[in-house]
C-alpha cells in the first residue's frame, strides 16, 4: 500500500489546483462521510495536492478514534474495577465484619438477632468512680449481642449516657461499648443501648454508665454467661 500511496502524492501535481474541492468535503472524506462515487472521491485519484491533503485529515480523524476508544475503554475497565471493588467489600463486609453499634442500633449483618435484656437499678446503689462496691447483687448478660433496656437508678439525670463493659473499673478492658439518649417513664429514666457481647468470655465484668454531660460514671458487678 505505500509505494501506491506515495504514487498519489506525487503522480499528479496540480499546482493551480484546478478543480479541488473545498476542505470541508476532503475532511469528509476521510471521515468517509461521503458515498463512494462522490466526484471528489474520484478527483483525488488525479489531484495529488488534494490527495496529500486527505490523507492528513484521514491520519488526525483516525488518531482522535484511536484515542477516543483507548479512553472509552479505560472509563468501562475504571468503571467495572470500581463496581467490583464496592461489590466486593459489600460481601465482606456483611459477612465478615462484626457489627457497629451507635446509639442502640445495631448496623451490620441484618440477619444478626439481638438478644432483649432489662436491667433495673431504680433501687440499686452505685460504685462511683475509683471507690469500693457497695453490696449489690451482680447483674448478668449473656456473651452475644444484647439489646440492653437499662432502668437508671433513682433520681438520675436524663441526657446522654455512654453504657460500657469492661473488666476494671479504669476503663482500659472495655469489651462492649453503647450510647443513647434517655426517656423518662414516670418516676422512672430508661435508657435502652445495644452492646455486642460476642466477643467477650464467661466471667465477672463491670457495667459502667456515663452521663455524657459531666462524665459522671457509675459502675456494678456484672457476670457474663453463656448464651
């Protein structure tokens, strides 16, 4: 093809382009937007300064599709890899990742079933930051995911609490952590949080609640069990 082609660029000089048709249809041509009889198809074969001239507009049309499909198809190969990165995590995250817990909703695995439980300290005494226990009865949860309706202890401010599980009173073992906000029943403020207990052993724990306003934390004995 190139001797042939070389054979048009300079077999047919025409230096007072003589009868050459404008640029728009030698552009068109090479964009091969015209039928293939089209006379100024026919006039390139005997005009070698129009031949030349289509053939670099035929070179840039077809450099700009090259670039166009190199670019279309990394925009579908960006979009699969992305669309397989979200489905991905999508998967692993809800089969693999544990569940987050804010404000006593559970986010995570929807097939995940939280376990009701109620504790009732209206009655009860607290141990208030770094001080001995006082006697109270050891509440007890089970080692899974709790969904936690706390009773408050009488004469407790309403307002945001934090509710943790922990193996010392420091905080530094916290195993289980929940938040929510207060309502009041009566006499009574409840406060209802979810903590995951899955991950912690049979043993003895503290239940800590903390009003969010002043940090006020209170603590009691708690048992985990099995399920």
């Amino acid at each position: 093809m190139k001797p042939i082609r070389q054979f048009f660029l300079e077999a047919n000089p025409n230096p007072v382009r003589q009868g050459c048709p404008d640029e728009e249809t030698l552009k068109d041509i090479a964009e091969n937007k015209l039928p293939l009889k089209h006379p100024a198809r026919l006039h390139l074969a005997s005009c070698s300064p129009c031949f030349a001239e289509f053939r670099s507009f035929k070179e840039q049309y077809d450099a700009a599709r090259s670039l166009k499909r190199r670019v279309l198809a990394g925009a579908i190969a960006a979009c699969l890899i992305i669309a397989a990165g979200i489905y991905g995590s999508r998967v692993f995250f809800e089969r693999k990742a544990p569940s987050t817990i804010g404000n006593g909703v559970i986010k995570g695995n929807a097939e995940t079933v939280a376990n009701d439980r109620t504790i009732d300290l209206f009655d009860h005494g607290t141990v208030r930051g770094g001080s001995e226990p006082s006697p109270l009865d050891t509440v007890s949860l089970p080692s899974s995911l709790v969904h936690l309706r706390l009773i408050l202890p009488r004469f407790s401010d309403p307002g945001n609490y934090t509710v943790a599980v922990s193996k010392d009173k420091g905080g530094t073992e916290i195993v289980a952590r929940g938040s929510g906000v207060t309502v009041a029943a009566g006499p009574r403020v409840l406060l209802e949080v979810t903590l995951d207990l899955r991950g912690a052993q049979v043993g003895s724990y503290f239940l800590a609640t903390v009003r969010e306003s002043d940090n006020g934390t209170y603590y009691y004995p708690l048992r985990v069990q099995n399920r």
